[in-house]
C-alpha cells in the first residue's frame, strides 16, 4: 500500500503538540512498518531548514519538497478542489494528514484525518481574527464529514466530533499520544541541571507554566492566582517565583498586560523561547507544575512534567480527567483561590508533593509512542 502523509505542519520548524504529534508518530511508524511506501508531501515557498533527515532512515520513506506559495496553494484546494495532493505525490493509496488543513484529494485516495481538539468551536473568543477566518476556509466539519476515517486523540475530542459535527461513532479512533522518552527523572547532581538553570536565569524555587502562551491556557488566571497565593503571606510560599515559558501565541497581549500589572511582576519570569534539549531540564528544576487550561483535546504538557517527577495541578475539564487520572490535582479554572491553594498545598506538604509524585509515575506508563504506532498502523490497515 502507497500511503501519503501531509507534513506541513513541520514547516516553521516548531516543536508545539502538532508538530510534537507528527515527528514522534511517524518515526516509530517507520520503524514498525518496513512493508508500505511512504510518501511525505512537504510545502514551503521559502527554502527554509527544517530537518527532515531522520525521514533518510527509512528506505520505504520518501520526501516530495514543493515550493509553492502557501496562500495560493490553499485557495486552489479550498476554491478550486485541485491540484489533488495524491496526485502531485504520484498516486497513493490512502492521504493521512496529523493535523486539519487544506487539503484536496482524489476520489479513489482514502483521506485519513488526525483530530486534536475543537477548541475553534467551542472556545472561538481565544483565536484571533486572522485564526478563526482560516479555520472557517479550512471547514474542519467539511473535512470531517470526507474523511473516510478519523483519529481523535482523545474521548473527550471523539465526543466533541460527534456532539458538534455530527460525525458517526464508528468513523473515528481513539489513539492517545505518547511521551517522550527525553522526558524522565534527571539526578540532581546532572551538571546539566545547572547549566539550564544558568542559561534561563532560573530561580531556584518556582512554579513553572509551559506551553503556548494565549488566552486559552488561561495564563491570565495563573498570574492572578500568584497574585492571590502572595497576598496569603506564608513565608515558605512567599520564596517562590513564578515561571512562564513558551512561545507568543496569538492574543498574547493581555497575558503580558497582566504580568505588566502585577504587584509581584518582579517575581514573574517569561521565557518566550526554550531550546528543545533543554525542556526536561526546565521540567525538573521546578518544585510544582500548573496548567488550568480551560480547554484541551490531549494536553503534552502535564505528562511531560509528571515524567520529570513534577507534582501536576490541572484544570478539571475537556481531555484532562482522562489523560492524567487520579495523578494531578484538579481544579476549578475559573476558581483563582481554587488553583492557589492547590498550589499552596503542594508547596508546604511534602507528603501530598510525593503521593502525587508516585501517582504521576505510574500515570505517565500509559502514554507511549510506540503503542501509540501500534494502534494507528491498525487503522492504516483497515483502510486497505
């Protein structure tokens, strides 16, 4: 079977979930199935240096590199339903691709969708203008309805396809993603550690937020819920500062705004970019790890803080109950004393800090890209 695979989302050469998703899916797909051609149909009008050498690896893998103008390739399959991808890759079987796009394919391809979440529908106010008109020309509904098949990466974002587009049960698969192995228990004497600390200018007892910074991650009530946790007065929390790293979304302006207007900014450390090596290091130098997103259809960053034997406090919504269990505090997202207090608590608590240490270790065992492989070559399969 010939299966083409849409790898335009590596294009800015980012490491966010979807880009986490497809690198870390394919590669171990690739090392299971040395049977089926693979053809990668890569876009970029600028000749920019995003690494695809660990796709050499793999002889049954091909790269088709094309160099058209993003805006004008998208009109032609939104518009016009041509030029079709399978076709400009030389004919496939099935077209899988990780994440929704414009794509166009002909009617004898099989389309293979991956799913992530719907927080377009269901949380539209967190996306800027710009990503809403993008989202309304891709139409994820119509794309869903083609597809012959679809991967949700989650119950909660299965449920969401059926309960908003309507999509039939038995199309979609749920395939949980997988953690990195980068990620795990570091020793404390990793002079490594160190380094990483230095590089960011690290203090040495923070909380830390990682991931995207926009509205949806309701970074906006982790600044106020520090504000909150500093007023209480408790000298040993009172150390602590708090650290916010990852890459400008889109909306990130009021985020900034707030940090601008907090009575302990000083306190408040912004990292915009952190190398991708250096991420399980600055997982393991934090003492708690808080994500009261108001909306996730997976959720990368929890896990990867549990493997680093980071206490987790999660938001009590969407995706989250089932991707951590029993292993993180769970919170109201609205509720700013709700998530200082978890905080607090984890601070002050050695016993709770350690009970939910082990239950993370344990969690985290159940996420892993290899089976995560295994399950969706059993899709490709029954696609066949």
């Amino acid at each position: 079977m010939k299966i083409g695979i849409d790898i335009r989302c590596l294009t800015e050469g980012r490491r966010t979930g979807v880009e986490e998703y497809a690198i870390n899916l394919l590669d171990n797909l690739f090392q299971k199935d040395k049977n089926n051609e693979y053809i990668l149909f890569f876009n970029s009008f600028r000749n920019n240096r995003v690494d695809l050498s660990w796709t050499r690896k793999y002889s049954n893998v091909k790269v088709k590199i094309f160099f058209f103008p993003n805006k004008i390739l998208n009109f032609m399959f939104w518009y016009l339903g041509w030029p079709h991808i399978d076709k400009m890759i030389g004919g496939v079987d099935v077209f899988f691709s990780p994440n929704i796009n414009f794509v166009s394919v002909s009617k004898k391809t099989k389309l293979l969708v991956t799913f992530h979440d719907l927080s377009f529908e269901i949380f539209p106010e967190t996306f800027s203008l710009k990503r809403r008109m993008w989202h309304m020309f891709v139409n994820p509904k119509k794309l869903a309805k083609k597809a012959h098949k679809i991967v949700a990466v989650s119950s909660s974002t299965r449920d969401d396809l059926v309960n908003y587009y309507g999509i039939e049960d038995e199309k979609i698969n749920v395939i949980h993603n997988g953690i990195s192995n980068d990620f795990g228990f570091i020793n404390r004497n990793d002079p490594k550690l160190l380094a990483v600390k230095e590089k960011y200018d690290l203090p040495f007892n923070f909380i830390l937020y990682f991931g995207t910074i926009e509205p949806r991650k309701n970074i906006v009530g982790i600044v106020r819920s520090f504000n909150y946790l500093r007023g209480l007065g408790n000298k040993k929390v009172n150390r602590f500062k708090l650290v916010i790293a990852g890459e400008s979304g889109w909306k990130a302006r009021e985020i900034y705004d707030e940090i601008r207007k907090s009575k302990y900014r000083e306190d408040i450390i912004v990292i915009n970019s952190v190398q991708n090596e250096d991420k399980p290091f600055l997982y393991s130098l934090a003492s708690v790890f808080v994500y009261p997103s108001f909306f996730e259809g997976f959720g990368f960053p929890p896990l990867e803080a549990m493997s680093s034997g980071i206490p987790v406090i999660v938001s009590n919504n969407s995706s989250m109950p089932e991707t951590v269990g029993a292993s993180a505090i769970m919170v109201d997202s609205d509720r700013l004393d709700e998530i200082a207090l978890a905080i607090k608590e984890l601070i002050i608590n050695g016993n709770l800090r350690r009970k939910m240490q082990d239950r993370g270790a344990i969690q985290v065992r159940n996420f892993n890209w290899k089976k995560t492989a295994q399950e969706f070559f059993r899709v490709l399969k029954e696609m066949e």
